[in-house]
C-alpha cells in the first residue's frame, strides 16, 4: 500500500503477503477494482483489469495488495467518540452475506462469535479510534477467519453507514441524534457498560437490503422503472423500513442499483 506502483513491485509484495491475494483500488467502494490473485501467473492480467476498472470508475488506478482470507466474516464495529476522551463500541455486525463485495446482509450481535473475541474486537476498534483522536460515528471495519480465529482490520469508514439501523434496533438509540450530540460538544450519552446493558436487554437484529438487477441478463445490477414495490407493514417496534423509492420511480444509473 503505496506509492510505488509498478507491476514488479506489486508481484513482489504478493509474494511477501503470500497466495491468494486480492488486489484492490486505494479509492475504490462497491467491489469496483477489486481481483482475487489465486496464483503468480495470474496477477498481471488481474491487475491490469482492476486498474482499468478503477480508473472507469474513479479516476484513479492506484492499488493495494492484501492478504485474501479464504474462509472470511465480514465484522464490523460500531464506534462512536466524543471530544471529551470518551469512546465506546455499540456492538459489532456480522455483514459476511454479500453480493459482489456489497453488503446484503447486516446481523447484530454476530452469530457464533466467542465472547472473549467479541470483547476484543471492541477493544480493537475503540482503540483505533482513540489513537488517532477521533471524535464521531465510525465503523472499523475487519476480516475475521474462520480457519483460525483471528481477524485482521481492513479499514474505518468515517461517518455512519446504511447498516446503522442494526445497531439502532439492538441497543435502542438514535445514532444521528449522538451525532448531533458530539458535534454540538456534547459528551457521549451512554458509558460501554449501558451500552452492553442495552444490548443485553434489547437481543437481536438483521437488516436485508433490496437490489435493482436484471434477471434476464444473469442478475446484473441495473437501471430502470421499479415496476413493483411493496414493503412490509409491521409493528415498528420489531420492523424497520428505510426506502428512498416508491412504486413507479425510475432507479437512476447515477446512484447504487442497491436501493
């Protein structure tokens, strides 16, 4: 991960990581310049592909090489900081059911997660977020491998995410209003321990996103008339709907066909 950008160098680098390895565009987001690298002979022609990809995409074709976990949870944990040294973690999601590297599935607290390694990660993603001074909603972001137990931080997404109404629905809180809260100067309203007590009491969440595609063309994302819609309607305690489309909208090719 640098500045260093030739082909030698990166096969280098992969070799030192060691195989698979997925390359992956620095500016990149919803699985646009990404490759899995299975093998050495493979990675130029990878390579070269996801560079195009994200300079289509981004304007920018400068790449990363990483470790690919072949047996991988996408985990996540939600973090927020005050400017008064205070920062807890609202539990972690489990975001590991996806669909070309995106998100379709969010689950909060995350299915057969060890405690001791659930504590960890909190404690991980608390005190990335204290080292650099953070002040906010973030989400740090990690692999976790099945094979082993370990897991590995990917990256800290700076903001709240779609799936933050998991998190909203498992410890009963306004994220947004916490924002309000921290940015006006604000201290944090729960300390770790309500949070966790919050959790305790509240159970469980899964959040389901819908996706435009179009079938006849091997469930390609796509653009077009939503010719039918219909949400639930359900107690709003136990169900949530958060949609920016009605029945009739046109799904623009300028925004993410996850609608």
């Amino acid at each position: 991960h640098g500045a260093e950008q030739d082909p030698a160098f990166l096969k280098d680098r992969a070799a030192d990581v060691g195989y698979p390895v997925l390359i992956k565009a620095v500016r990149g987001g919803g699985g646009k310049g990404m490759r899995i690298v299975r093998d050495p002979a493979e990675l130029d022609a990878q390579l070269e592909s996801a560079k195009t990809e994200a300079r289509n995409s981004f304007g920018d074709d400068v790449m990363l090489v990483e470790k690919y976990i072949t047996t991988p949870r996408h985990i996540e944990v939600q973090v927020f900081a005050d400017r008064h040294g205070n920062c807890v973690a609202l539990g972690e999601r489990d975001c590991s059911v996806q669909r070309r590297h995106q998100k379709i599935l969010e689950e909060s607290p995350a299915p057969h997660l060890p405690e001791h390694i659930r504590q960890d990660l909190w404690d991980k993603a608390r005190k990335a977020a204290l080292a650099v001074g953070y002040e906010g909603a973030g989400t740090v972001e990690f692999i976790f491998d099945n094979d082993t137990g370990s897991f590995f931080f990917m990256e800290m997404n700076t903001r709240l995410q779609v799936e933050h109404p998991v998190t909203e629905m498992v410890t009963g809180e306004d994220l947004v209003r916490w924002q309000l809260v921290v940015a006006a100067g604000g201290k944090l309203p729960l300390t770790q321990d309500e949070v966790e007590e919050r959790i305790r009491q509240r159970g469980h969440a899964i959040e389901a996103r819908i996706y435009a595609e179009n079938p006849d063309m091997g469930f390609i994302p796509d653009s077009g008339k939503l010719l039918h819609l219909k949400t639930p309607n359900c107690d709003p305690e136990s169900v949530r709907v958060d949609a920016g489309f009605v029945e009739g909208d046109e799904v623009s090719s300028y925004y993410d066909p996850m609608i």
